[in-house]
C-alpha cells in the first residue's frame, strides 16, 4: 500500500489508516460458562485504542461493567470458583445486560466516528471466545448497529505465538515485558487492559522493525 501522506501529517488519521479504516478495541469478558447462547456474561470490558502521531499505538479509555445474569442463565459452579465472581453480592452494583451492551455499543460508535472508521474490530486474547458472547447479547437484546465485524477479529493469542512464543496470556506478557499480576487476573478490566497492553506492544513492535508504514 502507498501511503501519499507522511505518517507525520497531523492531517493524516494513522489510526484508519494502519486498519484499512477498522478500529480494534480491546474486549474481555468473564461468564458463568462457555456456551455464549445459554451462559451468563458476568462483567465486560471494553478497551479503547488510540495512536499517536508518531505511529504508536496506545490505550485511550476502559469502559467495564458488572452485569446481572440474563433471565434463565446458566452459571456453572465451576466457572465462578475460575473467576472468583459471585454474582450474587448483596454489593455488587451491576446492570442488566442490555443497559450494559447498549452503553458499550455507543461508546464504540463514539470513537469510531472521533477516528473516522468505518466498524470496529474486536481484539481478544482467544477472540472467537468474547466474540460469541458479544454477538449473542447483541442477539438476545435485538440491539441495532452493532458496531463490530460479526466475524473478523485480532486474537492476541495468536499473535503473541507469533510474537513471543508465548499464548498463555501471562506467559505472552512476561514474555513482552508486561507486568502480569496472577492475583489479579480473571477480572474483565484487569484482563482486557492487559491484553490491550499486549496487542499494543506486538503493533509497535511491528513498526519498529519496519513492518508499517510500508513504501
């Protein structure tokens, strides 16, 4: 691809123009289960991207939520002790799903419209997993204009296999010289911003070594 402008042309939007006018952004999501047509979505996150002029990619804003379990979700036992989650807490402030999904989706539609892309595209560490779950709520809800691909996606496990020879997400960020806190792991933002991080990283190092922007 030749680019007519200088990458360093305030003018120039780097961000759609390094994902042919996609916007990655960030999603993690922790659930009772991995059926995305039957189990709950107890919390999400959402991390928005931005890049600089210089190129360099780097995380603008986290959105996340709890999220009270659909009516007639199924929670597996085992997926709570996995997560740590207990939907049930007298204080956990949640919302319903829809409130949830529908603030998201307007978040998403905000910032693409702030960097002048056409759909976002959703970067998750095993993507296809928050994948499912984000268009079955979307499904479940009949929300309109949902702003992701309905099938396209980064999946940092993947790219930090190829990256870092690491795809334990963990692993790939010790890996990349991330700090990675065990304890703190399996929460929606904790997660998503680390993946956020990690993606972030392989984008950057990408460039550095010549990769983009191409002549």
């Amino acid at each position: 691809m030749m680019h007519d402008a200088d990458a360093t042309d305030p003018g120039l939007n780097l961000l759609t123009d390094r994902f042919r006018t996609y916007m990655p952004v960030v999603i993690d999501v922790e659930t009772g289960g991995f059926n995305c047509q039957t189990d709950a979505i107890l919390e999400i996150a959402a991390v928005i991207l931005s890049m600089d002029e210089k190129g360099t990619l780097g995380i603008e804003q986290t959105y996340f939520h709890r999220i009270i379990p659909f009516d007639g979700a199924n929670i597996e036992a085992a997926a709570l002790k996995f997560t740590g989650i207990d939907p049930y807490h007298p204080l956990r402030i949640a919302r319903t799903e829809k409130e949830v999904f529908q603030t998201l989706f307007k978040i998403v539609r905000d910032a693409m419209k702030a960097n002048q892309c056409r759909r976002a595209i959703l970067v998750g560490h095993n993507a296809h997993f928050d994948h499912g779950f984000v268009n079955a709520a979307s499904e479940r809800h009949k929300l309109k204009r949902n702003p992701f691909h309905p099938f396209s996606s980064f999946d940092t496990a993947s790219l930090a296999g190829l990256a870092f020879g690491q795809t334990v997400l963990a692993r790939a960020c010790d890996a990349a010289g991330i700090g990675f806190d065990d304890s703190q792991a399996h929460s929606a933002r904790y997660d998503a911003e680390k993946t956020a991080e990690l993606f972030c990283k392989i984008v950057n190092k990408w460039r550095d070594l010549g990769g983009w922007p191409l002549s």
